[in-house]
C-alpha cells in the first residue's frame, strides 16, 4: 500500500469563473494558484480556507484535502480510506455524508461509490469507538470523494452550504441568477472600477430578484458575503482553529463598519414589470443588509429612460429573459431589440452589459460588441456581451425614433444574416408566384413555404395578417445548434419578407401526437381571429392548438362541396371544426350533419356557422366516435346524398373504443359510409397518409375515382402527398 500523497486545496467555480477566481485568491494571499475546469486550485492552509469561505464572491465549495491515493478497485479504496484518520476531524456523534464523484471498470456508479466510502468511514469508528456517526441529509462534516484516473482525492468541504447561498435570498423570481455568477458578471462589466467613482451608477432595468443590484452593493460596501451566513462547516471540525477565525471575521466586521462610516454614495437602480417578484426583491436586499444603497421601482421596459439626477456615464446590465423553447423566439426577439433601441435613445456614453443564454438573438441590439465573454449558467453556455453607447449611436436612435413617432414607421434598416436573407428572398420570390393566385381563389390564408430549401424544414402558412410557422423535429444526426440557428433565420426573415411585426408570428414544433395530446390544448391564449375562404369566413386559433382549424390543403375539396351540396343532405365525418359543413350550407344544402369525438372542435364549427350568418335549425352537431357511430347509423332511417369523410391516419385516443388505423380501417369505414348514401350519392374519401393504399378489390363492388392530383392546391404543389383523395359511387 503506498504512502497517502498531499494534495492542494480545491476551491471550485462555476465554469467559465476560473480566471476571476484565480485572481480573487492571488488578492486574498492565497499560494501557488493553479487554474483547471471550474475549480481554481492553491496550497493548503486552513486559515486560508477560512479566508476564502468568508470573502470570495466567485466560489462554489472550498474543499480543503485529507488525502490522495491511487485505488485498483473498491476493495483497495475501502482498505485505503480506513488509514485515514478519521478521529482527527470528527466524533462517532456527528453526522456527515458523502458525495462522490467520477467512475472506473471496477467503480461503475457514483452511488456504489459513495456506500463504499460510507461503510468505510462507519467501519473505522465501529473498529476505534465502537459506535459509528449518523448519516444525515444536513450533516456536520462533508466528505467528498473524486475518482479520477485510477486514484481518488479526499477532502472535507469547508462551507458546508455551496458558498453562492449568501443566505439573503430566500424569495427568487422564475429563472434566478446565481449569487457567485451575478459578481463575476459585475466584475467583467468594470463595476469594482465603477463604483470607486463619485458618480458610479448600475442600472438594471429587468431585475427580477435583485441578485446583480444586491451584489453590487455588497461590493461597494465592502462586506464580505460570508458575513451574512450563520455558520460555516468547519466551526465543526475537531481541528477548528478558533481564535484564528474570530480574528478573520472581526477584520471583515472593521472593514465593513469602516466603509458605513466613510458614507458611501451609491446609485442603484432596479426596474421590473412584476411587482411579485420586485417586492422579492426587495426582501432579499434587506436581508443583505443594502436595501438603503438599492432603488427599486415597478415599470416595463417599454418605460426605459435616463431619470433626472443620473450622471453622464454609468453601466446598465442585466441578464434579460432567453426563452425556454424555441416558441419563444419571436417574443425574446423583439424585447432584445426594444431594450437596444431604448437604451440608445436614452443613455449616450453608458456601458450596456448584456448576459443572455441566447446569444443568437444578440444581433437584435444593433450594436457591435467592444467585449464578450463565455460563461455557463448552469448547463446553459452563456455570453456576456459589453457595449459601449456612443454619442453618435445615440442621437441616430433619437432620429429614428421620431421619425417612428411622427410616421408610425421606423427608417432603422434590418440587418439579416446571411442564412436569413437566403430565407427572406425565397419567400418573397414565392409571395409575388402565388399573390394573383390567392386573389382568384378569394381568400387570405395559404401556404407560402414548404421546406422549399431543404436544411430549412417547415411550413409557412400566411393566415390574414398573421404567420403560422411548423417546425417538424429534425433528425437526431442533425446538431441541435445548427437546428435552432436554422430556425432562428426563418423566424427573422419572416418578418422582413412579409413587412410584418414580429409578434404576428407564431411558431409550433410539430411532433407525434399520441391519446389525448391530440385532443389537449397546447396554449390558453384564446385568440381567435376570422380568415376568408372563397364564400366562407372561418375563426382560426394558432396559439392554443395543435392545428389552426383550418386544414389549408383541403381548400379545393372544400370549394367542391359548395358545389355540390346544393339542395342536398350533407354529412361530415371526422368532421375538426366542421369548415366543409359551412360550405355546404353557404353552397344551400338543405341540412348538414357535423360529427367528430370532440366538443370543442364541434362548438368552433358551431362559430363558424354563425359567422357566416347561418341558425343550426338544419344543422346538427354530434360528438361521437365516427367508427361507432356508423355502425349504429346503419339501423336509423337518416340517408345522404353527400359525405365527406376525413379520418386520422392513426389514433389511440382513450375516447374510442378501439385503437384507429386509417389503412387497416378504411375498408369497413367506406363499406358504412356507402350504406348511408340515397342512390346516385357520392363519398368523399380523403386522408393524409403518405403510404396508404385503396383495398380496390375489397371494395369492388363501388366505383372508385382517385382525384388526389386535381384535389391539390397551387400553394402545396411541393408537396403531392400531402393528402389523397377519392370519389366514391355505387355502381347500381
């Protein structure tokens, strides 16, 4: 068995704080300062460890070491870990618990590894006291153990709680920024400069909890974070060197008291839109002791101006919302390009700062970054961007901006990428194609794109002034990068090409949908708005559902029905919103029937009527399972002489019986929809099955016609299969 090796403290960090940590322990006096992969290294001394918990703003954990050796297996680590003498750092009646890390051949799983430690730690005692100490979730001493290339690293975690947890903020908004994270933000933007001078100012004009405006001040008024927790883990330890602690704390009390009577002179100010989350706030900065440094005030971003008394110069930064998913895109995009706009027109010579998860929707700020740096929040690669607002830049937004006031139109001119302006010129090239088309068929909702440009795959449908966008999930050999900023260009053409604002653009990912999904909204919006469509006027919905309620490929069929549904009995299977049903009363059919399993889409079809002026006195609306319903119809006396019937290619839905599969189905489908025609009548079969075939010799004895091509509008001519479709006739 070798000889245990020593080992260096390891003080640990968000990734991307390496650099500034490495500095704050040279400053702290700490000894031979090595950088690795978020944790800064140094040479071990408990008083400096001390130090560190109490002063870092960039810290995680202080890992203070017990020992390094190499292990072959778990037998040989358990065998190592009973040399360490444990009796030397804690008792058989405090608690402790152990985290480890990293994996071997032998050591497969981070959990069989920390039992292992576990039971050797339980075993010394057992073997030297005879009792052993208590496992707790809150313990006394933390024990962490990192396996790394065949050997193992044992330290004691100096903190306990990871030292970002000042103890100030109990109350956080949705997507808080860590303590540790917000005071390297502050130190990248020049704010340890800033705040040294008279007139230093920060701004944050979307502050949620206060985490940047709080630690600012707990900077300027030179207190150490550490002053504002409890206790620290190594208060526990046997080898607790007391007297040495209390002389580092009673410095930090001077230092602090020192600067309180020095009278420091801040100016920071914090703007949120959520009153909720401003009176969080608020709370946290009187629990941090600085809630007399900090304004706060209750205002949207839209309200962004320079308030009298600020000075010339001063930084504004703030870590703005990046969106969660990519239906956020629009939303995001246009508040990044208000606040750029806004803080130019307000804050000629300020330093803008700018941390985002997003820094694709950087661009939307119209400025060129002088600095930015690669941090992680959390998981999330991150970047901080620094801008500095020229008087130039300033008074040009101040142009535009009246030139917008006076016009109702900006003259600032949009910028595209070189992916986006690709997209922007294929859609206008296909608007001006389709533009006297659309005029003819008289309505305002149609397809403009469809996956035209392979690498960008979605639909583009135009709905009256607004744009649905389907992404449908791209392969997994695609990179997720390159996936979102593909999307990001269409969602930024868009607009250019159609001369739209962007939050006239809606954006869905389309995936397989399975049971109720099909059914649930996806949204709660509740925004409905009318489309036209030759004679009819239909509501349509793009935000709370998964399709808009109007199935625009279906649009020749619909026109037909108008046709032919004059002074005829109508019946509408897999009826959705019921829109075939409305051109078959518009068309003066003399009753139509409307049935599908969903009440919600049957009470939009009952909207539908009645926007087109039409009473349901000779039009009935029926929620059922299709497949069941038929079968019961076959023994009541009504009769057609029209159908449309529009099933699902699958469904599973707990509300039918059985589960649905339109090619395995279709034949028993047909043979009771066919069994509901008056002589002389005629089904209309469609589906949008890609692979699916018509059972001709099943149903031999009707007359098939297959109109698929025909029943294609000029707006999907890219894509024949997007539905086919049949006539179907008795032969008799």
């Amino acid at each position: 068995m070798q000889e245990p090796q020593e080992q260096p403290m390891v003080i640990t960090c968000p990734k991307g704080l390496e650099s500034l940590l490495a500095q704050e322990l040279t400053d702290l006096g700490a000894q031979g300062v090595k950088l690795g992969v978020a944790f800064v290294s140094c040479q071990a001394d408990q008083v400096m460890g001390y130090k560190v918990c109490l002063w870092s703003r960039l810290a995680s954990r202080v890992l203070y070491p017990l020992a390094h050796f190499p292990v072959e297996n778990a037998d040989d680590m358990y065998q190592q870990l009973l040399q360490i003498n444990w009796l030397e750092h804690l008792s058989d009646r405090q608690t402790f618990r152990v985290y480890f890390s990293g994996t071997n051949d032998d050591i497969r799983n981070t959990h069989f590894g920390a039992l292992k430690v576990k039971d050797a730690v339980c075993d010394y005692f057992r073997d030297k006291t005879g009792t052993r100490p208590d496992i707790s979730d809150q313990p006394d001493i933390s024990i962490h153990v990192r396996l790394s290339r065949d050997a193992i690293s044992v330290s004691l975690d100096m903190a306990g709680e990871p030292l970002h947890k000042r103890g100030y903020r109990q109350s956080q908004g949705l997507a808080p920024l860590k303590e540790n994270l917000a005071a390297a933000l502050l130190t990248r933007a020049g704010w340890p400069k800033l705040m040294k001078q008279e007139d230093g100012a920060l701004l944050d004009p979307m502050c949620g909890s206060g985490t940047l405006l709080i630690e600012a001040a707990l900077m300027a008024a030179d207190i150490a974070p550490g002053l504002l927790r409890n206790q620290f883990a190594f208060e526990k330890w046997k080898t607790f060197q007391s007297p040495e602690w209390r002389e580092i704390k009673q410095d930090a009390e001077n230092r602090k008291q020192a600067a309180q009577e020095s009278e420091v002179e801040l100016t920071l100010i914090g703007y949120d839109m959520d009153e909720k989350v401003l009176n969080k706030a608020k709370d946290n900065a009187r629990r941090a002791g600085v809630m007399h440094f900090i304004h706060f005030k209750n205002q949207t971003l839209n309200e962004l101006t320079k308030e009298k008394g600020l000075p010339e110069s001063g930084l504004i930064l703030s870590n703005p919302p990046y969106g969660e998913r990519l239906s956020d895109e629009v939303a995001i995009g246009s508040l990044y390009a208000a606040f750029g706009r806004l803080v130019k027109q307000n804050f000629a010579n300020w330093t803008l700062g700018v941390f985002t998860g997003n820094p694709g929707q950087a661009y939307q700020f119209k400025m060129r970054a002088h600095k930015q740096y690669q941090f992680y929040n959390g998981a999330i690669a991150s970047k901080l961007f620094l801008y500095t607002i020229s008087e130039g830049s300033s008074e040009k937004a101040q142009a535009q901006a009246q030139v917008q006031l006076e016009t109702g139109k900006t003259n600032e001119p949009v910028v595209l990428g070189e992916g986006a302006q690709m997209v922007c010129n294929r859609l206008k090239k296909n608007l001006k194609k389709i533009r006297s088309w659309v005029k003819k068929q008289n309505t305002n909702c149609y397809r403009l794109y469809d996956a035209d440009m392979p690498e960008y795959s979605v639909a583009i449908d135009v709905y009256d002034k607004w744009v649905h966008i389907q992404e449908y999930a791209p392969p997994k050999s695609v990179d997720p990068e390159k996936a979102e900023n593909r999307l990001r260009d269409i969602l930024d053409a868009v607009p250019v090409a159609l001369n739209i604002d962007r939050e006239q653009v809606v954006l869905k990912q389309r995936k397989v949908q399975k049971g109720k999904r099909q059914y649930e909204k996806q949204d709660k919006q509740e925004q409905f708005f009318e489309v036209q469509e030759g004679n009819c006027r239909f509501y349509v919905n793009l935000t709370d559902y998964l399709d808009s309620g109007l199935f625009l490929d279906h649009r020749p069929i619909r026109m037909d029905i108008a046709q032919w549904a004059k002074n005829k009995d109508f019946l509408n299977l897999f009826s959705y919103t019921c829109t075939a049903s409305v051109h078959a009363a518009v068309g003066g059919a003399r009753s139509t029937t409307s049935v599908d399993m969903s009440q919600t889409y049957l009470n939009w079809g009952r909207k539908n009527l009645a926007l087109n002026g039409l009473a349901d006195t000779d039009h009935q609306f029926i929620q059922a399972d299709c497949t069941k319903w038929l079968e019961q119809a076959q023994h009541e006396k009504d009769r057609y002489d029209l159908i449309f019937m529009d099933p699902p290619s699958f469904s599973n839905s707990k509300r039918m019986m059985d589960i649905f599969d339109v090619q395995r189905d279709h034949v028993s489908l047909i043979e009771h929809a066919m069994g509901l025609l008056r002589p002389g009548g005629t089904l209309v079969f469609s589906n949008n099955l890609r692979r699916f075939k018509m059972e001709h010799d099943a149903l031999e004895e009707f007359k098939i016609s297959d109109v698929s091509e025909g029943s294609i509008p000029q707006d999907f001519a890219r894509n024949q299969k997007i539905h086919q479709c049949f006539l179907i006739e008795n032969k008799s």
